[in-house]
C-alpha cells in the first residue's frame, strides 16, 4: 500500500515539474500560495521522500509475480 501512495504521490510530482519544465507554471505554487509557503513546502518534500522510497523499487524481487506463480 505504501509503495502505491508513494508512486502517486511521485506521478503528480512528475506532472508537476513537466508544467514548469512545459509552461514555466508551477502548479503546486500557484495552489498553495508560492513556492516559500508551508503547505507547497510539505508537498515538494512528500515528493521528495516519496522519490527516496521508490528507489527501493528497483532493487526489489518482483514479489507479487513470485507469490502469484506460487499459487498455481
């Protein structure tokens, strides 16, 4: 469940740096009132952590597909 809420967490992320990259617009700032207010502060910094966690995604054993073939 953790590994889902970091990946959406990282996509929205992803969508947001490609409208600045894009657009040259922030979405974040714009919502929470610029890049120096707390809440847009709190969810660059989700994004962040939520990248470090992903991380561990590749250095993992695809454990679903193992599980599932177990089944079997």
């Amino acid at each position: 469940m953790l590994d889902r809420i970091a990946l959406i967490i990282l996509v929205i992320g992803g969508i947001n740096w490609g409208s600045i990259g894009l657009f040259q617009f922030d979405i974040v700032s714009w919502i929470f009132g610029g890049q120096g207010a707390v809440l847009s502060r709190i969810i660059y910094t989700l994004v962040a952590l939520s990248a470090i966690w992903c991380i561990s995604l590749m250095f993992r054993e695809n454990e679903l597909v193992e599980e599932i073939h177990h089944e079997d």
